[in-house]
C-alpha cells in the first residue's frame, strides 16, 4: 500500500490515510477548528494495517483487521476513512 494510517486526534480520533502525520493532522483541521487543541496540537500514532478493530459494515459491527475493512481502497490523498465513537 502507498499509503499509511494515522489516529489523529485525543479521546475520539480519526483514522486518516495519508503518506505522511503531517498530511494526516491537515486532513483533520479541515474538519476541526485551528484552535481546538491549544499549542500543543492533537495526538498522532500511526496505526498498523494488521490492527484490528470493530467495523460498521452494511451488514452491522464486524471485527477486522484495517486491511481487510480497507479492502479495494484507492489512495488519491489524505482522506478520513473511520473514526471511533
């Protein structure tokens, strides 16, 4: 995969692919205001494509790896593609 995962953000984050935390943080603040998180910024880690997790899918909650939830993803650019509630 040309890409990679980032949880950005601090007690419900989103999981962004992206090439790089930077891009990924970016991604974020289109969707967060600027001064949310004060000087310090949000929390970043970069996450694992064999981490698993629980899924909504058509079908309910399924638990997957994220590769497997990603399955035939295109990376075009950084773009959000779950979040945890």
């Amino acid at each position: 995969m040309n890409f990679k995962i980032f949880a950005v953000g601090d007690d419900r984050p989103e999981y962004i692919a992206a090439m790089t935390a930077e891009e990924a943080i970016a991604d974020h603040f289109t969707r967060i205001d600027d001064d949310y998180y004060g000087e310090e910024g949000p929390d970043v880690e970069e996450i694992p494509f064999n981490t698993v997790g629980m899924f909504e899918t058509e079908t309910g909650y399924k638990e997957m790896t994220f590769a497997e939830f990603l399955g035939n993803f295109t990376y075009t650019g950084p773009q959000l593609i779950c979040w945890s509630e």
